[in-house]
C-alpha cells in the first residue's frame, strides 16, 4: 500500500483522517464513560464507607447493651448474702470469655468511673492501672471522654487513635460506651476504622479490573474498525484512481487537441455531472488560445517596433548625456581656472592698497575700494571652498577663537562703515575650539557678510562670543527686515531680497559645514531684530 494514501492533500487521506477523527471521539467518549465510572466510584466510596461504620456503630451499640443487660439482670438476681466482689469478679470473667474475635478485636473493655481498668482481655497488664488522664496523638482525652459520655441517657461514641492488636500500630478507632451506675461502671467496645479502607480498597481493585477489561474491548473494536476502514479506503481509493486517470488522460489529449472528454468511459455519476462543464471549459479555452496567437502576433510586431524607436531615443540620450558631461566639465574647468586667475589681481589690489594707506593715509574713496575689494575676497573665498570641499580635507586643530573673531571683525569693518554700520563685539577672553579654521572662517564671514548686507542703514551689527555650559555660542544680531521663510535661507542660490544682489551660497555653505561637525543652528527674526546662533560643543 502505497504511503500516498496518508498525505491530506489526497481522498485516500481525506479518508484517513476522517477515519482517524471518529477514533479520536471513541477514544474521548470512552475515556469519559471510564472517567464517569470511577467519578461514580469515588462517591459510592463514601457511601460504602458512611454504611460500613454505621454497620459497626450499630454493631458496637448492640454487643454493648447486650453485656449491660447481662449485668444488669445478674446484678438483680444476685444474692445479697454474697460478697458483691467476687460477683463482680465473674461477670468481668465471663465477658471476657464471650466476646471478642478472632482477630483480637471486638472486645469488651470495662472501666469505673475513676478511670481504673477492670476488664482489657487484650492488653490485660493495664488492668488496675488509673488511665482516666491517657491521652492519643491528637490530643483526645479518651478514657476520660468515654466515662463522660457513657453517663449520658443513652450512652454515646468516641473517635479517636488506639493501638490496634494485630498490627500493633496506632489506628482510628471508634468506641461506644454506656454506664452501669449501681457499680459505677463505664463498659463499652469499639471497632477500627482501617476495615473501612480494606473493603472500599477490594471495590477499588473490582473497579479497576472491570475498566481493564472495557478498555481492551474498547481497543479490540478500534482495530477491526481500522483494519475494515483501511480496507475500504484502499477499495475507494482504487476506484477514485481508476476515474481520475481517465479524467487526466483526457485533457492531456485536450491540451494538444482540444478532444472533449465521452461521457460514456465516465462510470460515477458524481463524476459525469462534471463532463459538460469541462467539455464546455475545453471548447472556451480552445478559442480564446486561438485569440491569444492572434493578439501575440500583433503584439510581437508592435514590441519590434517599439524597440527600435527606443533603441534610437537610447542612441540620441547617450549622445546627449556625453555633450551635457562636456559642458558640466567645461563648466568646471572655467569656474576653477576663473577662480584662480581672480586670486592674483584680488591680492594685488589689496597689497596696493595698504601701500597707499601707508603713504598717503586714509582716504574716504580709498575705504570704499577696499571694502569693495574685501567683499569680493569673502566670495572669492566661497567659491573656493565650494569647489574644494569635496576633494580636500581641512584639518582641524585646537586654536584660540576669541583672537580669531576678533580678526574677522577687524577685516569686515572697513566693509561695515562703508555700509553706515559699526560692528560691537562682546568677546569672552581665551575661548579655544577644536575646529577648522577654514570652514570656522566661512561660517563667521557669511554671517558678518549678510548682517551687514541686510541691516537697516545707520543701524549697528552686534557679535556675541560666550560659553554656556559645555557649548562654545556665537551670535549674529542685527536690526533688518523680517525674514519669512527662515528655513529656505540655508538652501543654495536663496536670496531674502534681490535688489541687496548675492549668489545665496553662503548660508547654503554654513548649513553645511554645521551638519557635518553637528553645530546647532538657531535663527530668530521678528520685526525689531534677526538673530543667527551656532553652538559648538567643547573640545574634540
């Protein structure tokens, strides 16, 4: 038998596991009738044990009345010329002799009311002991309890620990004890309540066999039903084989001829109901194949020609791609070669300047030419670093930033007067940073650049200098119009006002350099005041 048959993705196994799940509710329904038996069991256990010891209460009750009516009946006939001890001598005598099993048990103890023993034909080294105060393992007072209970009307019982004879271990037993006043006797006799658990232990063992054997019926009758369910799977699925080859030979021969499926060589009838659906699914699939060929033919021309309109377009990018890398290179070159030819006559320009400072002195057209000159140094220097910052490294090193913004103050106040501006520095002494001097440059000089470009005319530009913490801050103030859209100024070729004229690159190189060594940057403006700050963290 093949093991396809198990998979549940097959009838066969479809089958099985049916066949397995009514197992599994037999298997359930069993165990509950099992567990239900031994449910009832434990509560008939109870009951049996409930009726045992009333049995033997009753039992108990009985041998006690029928030994104090023995006494009692001696004790009128007696003759009063007689000693009264020697008749109780042979009452004690004769009880011993009666009662009592086999087993050592069922005997009858007599006490007085003192708790001195007068009869125990079992442990008769005790007689004429004062037991009264004997206490058992819990505690119970027994021979104590007995005298007090057996004095009542109708005399009464006592539970409690005792050595039991045969074992001659300590066992629950329960007594009964009734007085006989004249001579000032407690006599009774008690039963031990293990009895009770050796008979419900015999039901037990009953019980147990009786399931044994319902199990082993249950077991029995689930593997004949395996063996016959098996059998009819194998009969079943040979059948369900048998169609669904025909069925699958069928529309291999459809695929490849679209031959329909005679209903004829169909045997089940479940299965013939499907031969017209799938007739008709065949005759569909046959027309719309024959669709497809000619929607693939027609496609087929279209996709050629498209490719060769896109192999053209690709022809006429690529060339257009070069010439756009030419120009972006030429573009490059000329920017570089601009910027470096600018470099020598900037350089002149200032030298000779200072030259004529010192030999002529200052000059209020002289002051507009330099500060026109340092101005097209700082951009000068912009441009520089654009085109630098990615194929150079600007090192960074400790240095004294107080003396150095003073430095950058001093260079732009030409620029700020020939504006009608002062620039007021408040500078804390002895400021050092880990930083680049160049990129710091840049962030200082952009900033002092545009607080003088946009501050109101006549107005003064403040720098601020100062530590906070573990934060080294700068801070630009100025009086100039509102800015409107504080996070566009940081984005390149944005300028706030066109007539101030500016390329917008330098807070574009700010934001820059201040993302890359994580420099916080705060900008507040309002209609009275702009404020730019930059905050440093200490050392490396």
């Amino acid at each position: 038998m093949s093991l396809n048959i198990f998979k549940p993705n097959t009838i066969a196994g479809i089958h099985i596991i049916a066949m397995l799940m009514m197992f599994i509710v037999i298997i359930i329904f069993s165990s509950l009738v099992a567990y239900k038996e031994y449910q009832n069991f434990e509560l008939e256990a109870k009951s049996i044990q409930l009726e045992f010891i009333q049995k033997q209460k009753d039992t108990i009750v009985f041998d006690t009345r029928r030994v104090l009516d023995f006494i009692s009946k001696t004790y009128e006939n007696r003759n009063i010329l007689k000693d009264d001890q020697i008749l109780k001598k042979q009452i004690l005598h004769a009880i011993e002799k009666l009662y009592g099993r086999q087993d050592g048990t069922g005997y009858i103890f007599v006490y007085d009311f003192n708790g001195i023993v007068l009869s125990d034909p079992v442990q008769k080294q005790n007689i004429g002991r004062d037991l009264y105060a004997t206490k058992d393992a819990n505690g119970v007072m027994v021979i104590k309890d007995l005298i007090d209970i057996s004095r009542t009307k109708k005399g009464g019982f006592v539970e409690y620990q005792w050595l039991k004879p045969t074992t001659g271990t300590l066992s629950s037993k329960v007594s009964y004890a009734k007085s006989f006043e004249p001579w000032g006797w407690m006599v009774g006799t008690g039963v031990y309540l293990d009895e009770v658990e050796k008979h419900i232990q015999i039901q037990r063992i009953i019980l147990k066999n009786r399931l044994n054997q319902y199990s082993l019926k249950v077991v029995f009758l689930l593997a004949i039903l395996f063996v016959l369910g098996i059998i009819g799977i194998i009969m079943t699925n040979h059948i369900l084989k048998k169609e669904i080859s025909s069925f699958s030979r069928y529309f291999e021969e459809a695929s490849a001829t679209y031959a329909k499926i005679d209903e004829k060589n169909i045997h089940l009838s479940e299965f013939k109901k499907m031969v017209h659906y799938i007739n008709a699914m065949i005759s569909v699939i046959h027309q719309r194949n024959k669709k497809l060929k000619e929607m693939n033919f027609a496609l087929e021309s279209k996709v050629e020609q498209k490719t060769k309109d896109l192999y053209d377009q690709n022809i006429l990018l690529a060339q257009e791609k070069d010439f756009n890398a030419s120009l972006v290179k030429a573009q490059d070159s000329f920017i570089k070669h601009s910027i470096h030819e600018i470099n020598t006559p900037l350089a002149v320009i200032m030298t000779h300047i200072d030259l004529f400072k010192m030999k002529e002195g200052e000059n209020r057209y002289l002051s507009k030419i330099e500060a026109a000159s340092k101005i097209i140094s700082n951009i000068y220097d912009d441009l520089s670093y654009m085109v630098k910052k990615n194929r150079f490294d600007y090192v960074k090193k400790y240095f004294c930033i107080s003396d150095f913004l003073e430095e950058r103050i001093d260079f732009f106040s030409d620029i700020a007067l020939g504006n009608q501006h002062h620039i007021i520095a408040e500078i804390q002494n002895d400021i050092w940073l880990y930083f680049s001097p160049e990129e710091l440059q840049r962030i200082i000089d952009n900033n002092l650049s545009n607080a003088i470009k946009y501050a109101n005319k006549g107005t003064d530009v403040k720098v601020i200098l100062k530590k906070e913490k573990e934060e080294i801050v700068f801070k630009f103030l100025s009086i100039s119009p509102k800015i409107e859209n504080v996070e566009a100024i940081f984005k390149a070729f944005h300028r706030e006002n066109d007539v101030r004229g500016g390329f917008g690159l330098g807070l574009e190189i700010v934001y820059t350099i201040c993302q890359k060594e994580n420099v916080k940057i705060e900008v507040g403006s309002d209609d009275k005041m702009t404020v730019f700050s930059y905050r440093f963290r200490k050392g490396e």
